[in-house]
C-alpha cells in the first residue's frame, strides 16, 4: 500500500501491506513473523518481515533490511 509514515517523516523500511483475503486484525495476528519478498523488475529480492497489523482492517506492518525504492508502492509482494 504505501510506506509507514507520520505528519512530518517517512520511514522507507517499514511498509504497510494489505492482503486481499484478511480484512480484520484477528486474522492478521496470524501472519506476524512471515517472511515478505519484493523482486525488483531485474530479479533482486529484498527480504522482510511482519511485525505486526497496522489498523482495525487487516493491513500489516512491514520491516525491511534496507528501504524499498518508491516503484515498490502498489505492487505485489510474497508472504512465506
């Protein structure tokens, strides 16, 4: 969805995610500690973590090693 952010500062390694099937935070505890994968369009990966749900509808919070680029905002990403 779009990274974490406040009124004044962005962090770009933390993003929220939605997951299409989750739509409250009940469900969204389940998925905390998952691994998340984002491939770049030239094959990297960049490897993240759930931390925890973001809200009452079912976004997550999304820990990453390094800050995604802004082209990662609105794409798809994997959960294992």
């Amino acid at each position: 969805m779009n990274f974490r952010q406040g009124k004044h500062t962005q962090t770009n390694n933390q993003m929220i995610i939605q997951v299409d099937s989750i739509d409250n935070k009940e469900k969204a505890k389940s998925l905390i500690n998952k691994k998340v994968f984002w491939k770049t369009s030239s094959g990297k990966e960049m490897i993240g973590k759930i931390t925890n749900f973001h809200g009452s509808k079912g976004a997550l919070r999304v820990h990453f090693e390094k800050g995604l680029p802004g082209q990662s905002v609105g794409t798809r990403v994997q959960i294992e």
